[in-house]
C-alpha cells in the first residue's frame, strides 16, 4: 500500500489558497491550524477549531461536523463545539434518502440545505433529536476524496429557519474544503500507521510462528496472534483429514460461539467456501453469505446446504477463506469470518493473504518436522528390531564394547546378501562365531555350515580339499574327488 502525505508548504498553500477567497481565516488562525494538524493533534481538536472559526463569522450560526462510520452506511458527529452534548443526543444519521441534512447529502452526493427542518420530510426521523437544540435549519455539504470516498459532511446551524445566500454558499464551501484537506491528511496518516502496525505485527507473526515445529504449538500461537490481524469474530485453521478425505476444522478463537460449529468438526471439501478455497488455491471472499448461497461450487449442492445451515446458526455473515498454499500443494485454508457483513476491505484482503503465506509456510515446516519426527521413530524402531534380530541370533556372542557393536552391526548388513566375506582377526578373536553369525542370518541358515582350517592343509593340496580334482590328475590320485565347495554348494568360511 502506498500512500502520500503533503508536505507542510504543500497543505499551507492548499489552507491558504482556500481562505483568501474569501477571507475565511486570518493569518494567525491559519499558523494555529497548522500546528495543530502538524503536532499531529487529535482529528476532533483539528475539526473543533475549524468550526470555531467559522462560527466566529456571523452571530447565531453553529457548526457541525460529521464523520462515516467503517462500512460508511452511517454519519456520528465529530465536531459541534458550541452544543455540549450534542454528539450523545442526537447519535447518528443513516445515509439514505431520508436521512436529515448531512445523511441525505451523502447519499445524493450533493449539498442539502433545509430552511425548515420542521417541514422538510427529510427529517421526520431526526427532527425530535435536534428540538432540545432549537436547531431550525441545517444547511449539509458533503465531502469526498478526488476518489469518490466520503469524507464526511460539513453543516451550517441556525435556530431560525433560514435560506442560504451567495456569501453564505461561498463561505460552506471553503469551509468544506478546508475541513476536507484536515479529514483527508488524518486518513492517509491512519493508513500510514495501520501499514506500520501490519508490517510490524506480520514479522511479529513470523518471527513467533518460525521457531514452533510442532503443530500443537503452532496452533496456539496463531490463536494468540491471529486475533490481533483479522478483526473477525471466528478464525480457525483448516487441514486435510486422513480418514475421512475432508478437512478438520481447529478452531483458534470464537469467543461468542453458539455451539453450532465445534472444533474439531469436518468441513465438507466439496459443501463449502473453505473447500473451494483448498481445492482451487484463490482466496475467498463474500461480502455476505447469502451471495454464495446457491452457488455450485460451495454451498449449491445438498452437502453444502447442510453445512449452510450450521454456519448461519453460528451468526457467521461474511469473511475471508485464504489457501495455505506450500512448495507444491495446497496444505489447508484459514478462515476469517464476521458475524456482520462486508466487513473486509481490499486491503485487508491483502494483508490477510500475506499473513496466511506465512501460515502456510510455518504449517508447511510442521509437516515436514512432524514426518522427520515419525521416520526418525519408525527408523529407530527398525534398528532396535535389528538388534534383537542380531543378539537372537549371536547368542555365542557376548559383549556391549563400541567395537563389537560395530562389527555386529556389520555382520547385519552382509548377512543378508550373497556376497563373500573376509573376516580377519588373530587367533581367538571369534573369527568362527563371527562368520557362523553370518551363516545363521543368511539366507542359507538352514543348510550346513561347514568349517575348514586351511592353515592345516599342505599347500599343493589346497585346491584340491576346496574344490576337487579328477581320477589320475596327480599321483596318487587314484579316484576323483568333489572337494568341499562343491559338495556343500553353500556359503563357507575361510579361517
């Protein structure tokens, strides 16, 4: 989000501009603005003053400023320094074709000036809150941004019914103009501050949610976390489920819960905006839930009534559904919802969707430390099996020493395969346990073992014991001979 603020000479020369027209305000009152709005003073003392000076321009005249709320479907007032009291009692206008002077105004988008409030229509709903006053007529213009945003309105009061003249229409709007310059600077400030305040508290989030593997305790850290980024009434965190294909819902806040969505609950993939989210990876966002009522993809279908229900029952009225998406996958969905409607605002979007980039990378490093974790069991679990395997099978062996562990963690590894093996050693090392531990893990444990000390054997004869020789192949070889390999056929060792 980018946005501007004026220069100090930039908003002077606009102030200024404005009041020479007419000589709205002298030099000293305009300095005084401008340390007020500059020192960074609250909108209310700023609007105060610039109703002050107004009203210092002709006796009897009042003046009120008015201010929209956050969905803009509503006008309280801000300023009214000469009517104590005045905000409190008379509370706010709706912005509709009836909404007095400054509602009505807004909703026209144009000025609206009442002589009489006593017979204009406009007022049958507000007229008894502004009699304790006295008020008569009220002359509203409103004020919008080069954008079309509003701004608010400004209003001159008499206690007398009263039409405006040329001076009066030139004086509400420069009046206007200079009020609008004063709203305007203080939202780009409050945008300023409010991406600060996001920036700040997304690396808080990452910050905290980057040293949490475990799932549990990244799941009560977004729960801690959360409530301070969406401004929602339900935040929860939504990941697939194994048994039943859909996904399980953890709730991490509900503080009014109705009980009609728990946690833990299945959330149908194929009945639901969260499941469209997770199946198409697009954020989802509803103003109100009725506009995706009947659609297909989400609530259209009998599943999705079903889960329409629970979630009307719940008072849940609009929201955000953000993919968590990873390095391949989709991993899951958050879920920011209000029990009010269109309550998120394109920039909130956003900011909710660099939030959940960083939820899913830190949900992403909870599977991976959660799949390490059971291969790191499951692998341990297979060594141990493989070492009472072993010391099943080497009962002659005795011994817990670093070099017999290894060596016997050797003799696992070779056992199985049908390669030759050297084992070499000094007398009474156990060459022969070492090599009939092999022969017992082998694949040919059933079948003999035959031991053969070759030592003992004259050399010229060597051959001839291991692998046999033909009648009359050396002298005295008067009937042939198979040899010890080739009448065994099977593994051997070499002493």
């Amino acid at each position: 989000m980018e946005t501007a603020i004026q220069p100090p000479a930039q908003l002077l020369s606009r102030v200024e501009g404005a009041q020479n027209e007419s000589g709205l305000f002298s030099s000293e009152a305009v300095i005084n603005l401008q340390k007020l709005i500059f020192a960074g003073s609250p909108l209310s003392e700023v609007l105060a003053m610039i109703a002050q000076l107004v009203e210092s321009h002709a006796e009897g005249m009042l003046c009120t400023i008015w201010l929209p709320d956050e969905d803009g479907k509503q006008l309280h007032c801000a300023a009214a320094p000469s009517l104590p009291g005045f905000s409190a009692q008379v509370g706010p206008m709706a912005v509709c074709p009836k909404g007095a002077s400054c509602g009505t105004a807004v909703y026209r988008k144009e000025p609206v000036y009442v002589t009489d409030i006593l017979t204009d229509p406009i007022w049958d709903d507000y007229r008894d809150r502004l009699l304790p006053y006295g008020i008569r007529s009220v002359w509203s213009r409103p004020l919008f941004t080069s954008e079309g945003k509003v701004l608010g309105t400004f209003a001159i009061l008499y206690r007398e019914a009263r039409s405006p003249d040329t001076a009066d229409l030139q004086l509400i709007e420069n009046a206007s103009h200079i009020t609008g310059i004063a709203i305007e600077r203080h939202m780009k400030e409050e945008e300023l501050r409010r991406e600060r305040d996001r920036l700040r508290l997304l690396l808080e989030i990452t910050n905290s949610m980057t040293s949490k593997l475990d799932l549990r305790r990244l799941v009560e850290v977004l729960s801690t976390n959360l409530l301070r980024v969406t401004r929602s009434d339900f935040c929860s965190l939504l990941l697939p489920d194994a048994d039943s294909g859909e996904l399980r819902l953890t709730i991490l806040y509900n503080p009014e819960s109705r009980g009609a969505i728990c946690d833990g609950a299945i959330i149908p993939i194929d009945g639901s905006i969260c499941g469209k989210a997770f199946r198409s990876g697009k954020s989802q966002h509803f103003n109100s839930l009725e506009e995706v009522r009947d659609d297909p993809e989400s609530f259209g279908n009998d599943v999705g009534r079903l889960f329409y229900d629970r979630i009307t029952t719940e008072g849940l009225r609009s929201g955000c559904d953000l993919p968590l998406i990873g390095r391949s996958r989709v991993l899951g969905v958050l879920s920011a919802l209000k029990r009010s409607e269109s309550v998120f605002e394109k920039e909130d979007v956003e900011f909710l969707e660099q939030v959940s980039r960083q939820v899913a990378i830190a949900v992403e490093n909870a599977f991976d430390y959660e799949t390490a974790i059971k291969d790191r069991d499951k692998e341990t679990k297979q060594r141990r099996y493989l070492e009472e395997e072993i010391r099943a099978g080497l009962g002659e062996i005795v011994g817990q020493s670093p070099a017999l562990k290894t060596a016997l963690s050797l003799v696992s590894v070779v056992a199985p395969t049908d390669s030759s093996v050297l084992i070499l050693g000094e007398t009474g090392t156990g060459k022969e346990l070492v090599a009939r531990a092999i022969h017992k893990l082998g694949s040919r444990s059933e079948k003999g073992f035959v031991k053969l000390n070759c030592a003992a054997i004259p050399l010229g004869l060597l051959e001839s014991e291991l692998f046999g020789h033909e009648k009359g192949a050396f002298y005295r070889g008067h009937r042939p001979k198979s040899g010890t390999v080739r009448a065994r056929r099977q593994r051997h060792a070499v002493s």
